[in-house]
C-alpha cells in the first residue's frame, strides 16, 4: 500500500487515543504503511504576516507529524470568519447565523494556499493524500495548481445541504469547482451525496460518466457515501475498565430510584439542545408518573464560547433547564442535571451503560458517533433504547432506533415516553440490530473501504 498522508484543520498525535476519533481511526494505517499528518499547530502567532507560518515537524515512530502555526489574521478569516462563520452554519441548514463578509473568503484561500505550499516538499510521487472536512474543501485545487500528481480523496464530516442553501454562499461555484481536483470526494450519507448530485448536474451541467462518476470543469470525480463509525471493540475495552466502571457503580447507586436518560453534546446550535429540554418538560406535563422518576443527564461540552450564538444557546439552555427544575423538582428529585463541561471519554461507556435512554436529537448532524457508542456501550441482556434525530446522519443506518423530529416536541415527548415503557425484547431485538450493524459498518471498515477506492481511482491530474 502506498504511504498515507492525512491532512486535517487540526493535527492528532495517533499515539494518543484521546486525540480523537480521526486519531484512532487513521493511526493504525500510518502506523503501518508510515507517512504524514499534516495540520494547524493550534498555535495563533499575533504579530504574523498572512499567508506564512512556521512548520514544526517531528517523528512519532514511523509517522511524521507536521504542524503549521498561524498567524492571527489568517486565523480569524479561515477559522473563525469562513470556515465557522460561513460554512459551517449554512452546512448545517442555518443561513439565519451565517456572516457573509467578503475578506473572510480571501483569507480562507490564502491559509489553504499555505497549507499546500507547506505540505508539497513533504509529499513523495506516490503518496495516497487523504484531506478532512469543510476547513480545508480547495487545498487539492491549490496542490494541483503547484503540480501535484498524486491521487487525493478528500472527507466531508459534516452534512452537505441541498443546492438551493448551499447556492446563498457567495462564491459557491468556487467552492464547489474546488471539490473536482479530488480524485474521490466522500459524504457522510447518501442523503449528502445527492444534494451534490443534483447541485453539479443543476448549477455545473456536471455529466454522470460511470458510477458515482461525475463530469465537469475537464476533470472527474468520483463520489460516494461512506458513512463513518466507531471501534466497536475499543470502546467496550473501554467500558470494562476501571474508570468506566466507577462511573457506572457510582450513578447507579446515586440514582437507584431513578430512570435515566443521557444526552452528551458539544454546545452548538445544530444539536437540538433547547428543543430537547422542551421536550423533557413536555414529557413530565404530559406524562406525570416520570416525575420523581425520571432523570435527564445533560451534558454540554463547551465550544466557541467567544461567539455570539454559543453565549445565546447557553444562556436559553441554562434558562429551560432552571425553569423545569424550578417547575418541577423539590428537595428529593431535580428533574434535569445539567452539566457545562467536558465527561472524560474514559468514564462515558460506564455513563451510557447506566442510562435506560439516550437521547441524540441534533436539528442536524453528518454523523453523530454519540448514538453509536451509547449502543456499543449497553448491557446486551438488559439495552437501554436510542431516541434518534432523523436529521442525524446515523439515521440512515441505525432504522431500529425511535427516530424523531426534533422540531416536534410532543412528538419527541411521545418516543421518550415510548422508549421508557418499551418492554425487555423489544428492546432487545432493538438493541442486537443496532450493535450488527454498527460493528459491520465500524470506522475501520470506513478507513479501509474509503483508501481502497481511492488507491482504485485514476488520477487524471
């Protein structure tokens, strides 16, 4: 196999799991074939000059790592300007909270020109280049601009939105004209895929030329959907050891007289949260022998708190859950708790595996690994049961969850009240699907399957 380069916004050291999913998901390829991972430092240089940046590199084993600083001009136009304050909203349908100004888009080309000036002395002739998410959508434009050959695949891990959105992006075209210097462009689903379909057939007269082979601009790309998932064996590993069962003994005793449901989120505006709240509200009214019974855990990991629509979903949902427990609770039972921090990885399999419901309910999502390791992490014998967002991009594989519409709040009442009277084999049979089918799918086969194709395409670059 030829060597991997993977290139993503922010590096992750693969010798440390808790770097994250990508880490775990990709270590094991670079580990084995060698090669590169090619990233953002994290570092903000104040007094830089755009468009340059010093490349650190070092070796982890048989694995280079290359991490580029950024100046704070370049930082504040591709980070925060562009890539969140422009794609990553209208991405997740939210054109309301989207701010189109024009010096953002210069230098979110400027800082992806730079990567590709800093990545071309690093790459050899046959190196497989695998580049991640909405941050980095035309390095491969401006790699192929510097002469670079090599086949490169590129992943979307967030949604894509049908053509009619993503035409209020000024400069679309650009963008999506970027997307053909690829060699293999992947989606989360096949949802994703067709809004990308019927974007290049409707606004680049793209031709289909074979299967998900597409036409235009004199170059072809080929598109797929290849939804990611988890290491299902690693989590429950991870489940089995000494931190996660602590929190599963601790919240059990903690909570004995209670049902529990879990949510764990990043606080953005795509996840739903204020509208889950007002379900749980909408449950314990409608539904009155929850109370004193039922306990939601909420998790919100912290996120982008310098920006405005962060502090405002914080503030709504510290509001809600205030009120419901002030509504609701006395001395013996609070109804929500709401926590504003960050869980340990190491101690959510014992969280998860203590709750009788999970509740992962984003207005919209590319993926959601949550609802996949909340299944990976359930007693076979006795399965709590996932109320699921049809807006999750897991919904298109995980059918045997009570998939909801999160803008339907007494309908999302009704499948949490749904999932906690749902008799033992029904959540049984629910539960042995759902674990098949993630462990089949799991994120090794979305590694494999996605560099196989590529490795299979023919660069015409």
């Amino acid at each position: 196999m030829s060597r991997l380069v993977v290139v993503s916004n922010r590096l992750a050291d693969p010798r440390k799991p808790a770097a994250g999913g990508l880490a775990v998901a990709l270590g094991e390829t670079l580990k084995r074939t060698g090669g590169v991972w090619f990233g953002w430092s994290g570092k903000v240089v104040e007094d830089g000059t755009p468009g340059e940046g010093a490349l650190h590199v070092s070796q982890a084993g048989s694995v280079t790592l290359a991490e580029l600083d950024l100046c704070a001009e370049d930082h504040d136009a591709y980070y925060r300007g562009y890539a969140n304050g422009v794609l990553w909203p209208v991405f997740h349908y939210r054109l309301d909270l989207a701010h189109f100004e024009s010096g953002h888009l210069g230098g979110y080309r400027r800082v992806n020109q730079l990567f590709a000036r800093k990545l071309m002395p690093l790459l050899k002739p046959d190196d497989l280049i695998w580049i991640h998410d909405y941050h980095l959508i035309p390095l491969a434009a401006e790699l192929r601009a510097m002469g670079c050959g090599n086949r490169i695949g590129f992943f979307l891990h967030i949604p894509l939105p049908p053509p009619q959105i993503l035409a209020a992006i000024p400069s679309h075209e650009w963008l999506m004209r970027a997307l053909f210097a690829y060699d293999l462009v992947g989606f989360q689903t096949e949802a994703d895929l067709q809004h990308f379909s019927n974007y290049v057939k409707a606004e680049a007269t793209a031709e289909t030329v074979g299967v998900s082979q597409f036409r235009a601009f004199n170059s072809t790309v080929q598109a797929k959907a290849f939804p990611i998932g988890i290491d299902v064996d690693d989590f429950q590993r991870l489940g089995r050891a000494r931190e996660a069962r602590e929190t599963f003994e601790t919240t059990r005793q903690e909570y004995s007289r209670r049902r529990l449901l879990i949510g764990v989120d990043r606080l953005d505006y795509s996840k739903g949260l204020p509208h889950r709240i007002r379900a749980f509200r909408e449950l314990l009214q409608q539904y009155p022998e929850n109370r004193h019974s039922a306990t939601l855990l909420q998790v919100a990991s912290p996120s982008r708190e310098d920006v405005d629509a962060y502090a405002d979903i914080q503030r709504e949902l510290e509001s809600l859950c205030g009120s419901i427990n002030g509504d609701y609770g006395d001395f013996e039972w609070m109804p929500i708790r709401y926590m504003h921090r960050t869980v340990a990885r190491k101690r959510l399999p014992g969280l998860y595996r203590a709750c009788a419901v999970a509740l992962v309910t984003p207005l919209r999502d590319g993926m959601n690994l949550v609802a996949k390791e909340f299944v990976a992490a359930q007693d076979e014998d006795d399965p709590g049961v996932l109320v699921l967002s049809r807006f999750a991009g897991a919904a298109e594989q995980m059918k045997e969850a009570l998939l909801v519409n999160p803008y339907d709040t007494h309908g999302t009442a009704q499948a949490i009240q749904h999932a906690l009277q749902m008799p033992l084999a029904e959540r049984k049979e629910r539960h042995a699907a759902l674990l098949a089918r993630i462990r089949e799918f799991d994120v090794h086969w979305w590694r494999s399957s996605f560099l196989q194709t590529l490795e299979q395409s023919r660069s015409d670059f």
